[in-house]
C-alpha cells in the first residue's frame, strides 16, 4: 500500500531504499533500528499533513475502497489529490 501513496511523499525513494533491501534474498532478514527509524519515518510522512490536501468547492469527490477478509482500505480523493484515507 506504501507503493501506491508514494507519489505523495516527499523523498519517497531515499527513505524507502533501505526497507527494499530488507527485501532481497542476499539480506538476511533481522529487525535493527535502521529498518525501525526508516519505517517509522515513512509512517510519519505517511500521515502528515503536506501529503493530504484540503477539500474545495470546486470538483467532485471520488471515493476508492478495497476490502479483502483482513483488511478495509479506502481514501478520498478530489482533484486527483488525496483528502483522507483510512490504511
């Protein structure tokens, strides 16, 4: 889900790049700080205010969800921006 909104975060990539190489079969998969203040960061940015944008009175508001068994995510969007989503 982080893939689809980085295009709203800032840097996306520089903060990312350490978590995808948690990823890869050469990286044995251990839990360190680094990969805690990277997600932690991504999270914050995420969540924070210059990512959302404020509704206006002009166009229309669209609403994307997607449910499975485990989870519900959907956001609002207007102007091909995002209002508010719920992950």
């Amino acid at each position: 889900m982080v893939g689809y909104y980085s295009r709203f975060v800032q840097n996306f990539s520089k903060v990312a790049t350490s978590l995808t190489n948690l990823t890869t079969k050469t990286t044995k998969y251990e839990w360190t700080n680094k990969w805690k203040e990277a997600f932690q960061q991504l999270k914050n940015r995420l969540t924070s205010g210059p990512v959302l944008a404020l509704p206006t009175n002009s166009g229309n508001f669209i609403v994307y969800s997607d449910a499975s068994k485990n989870r519900l995510c959907c956001e609002l969007m207007q102007n091909n921006r995002v209002i508010a989503y719920a992950p």
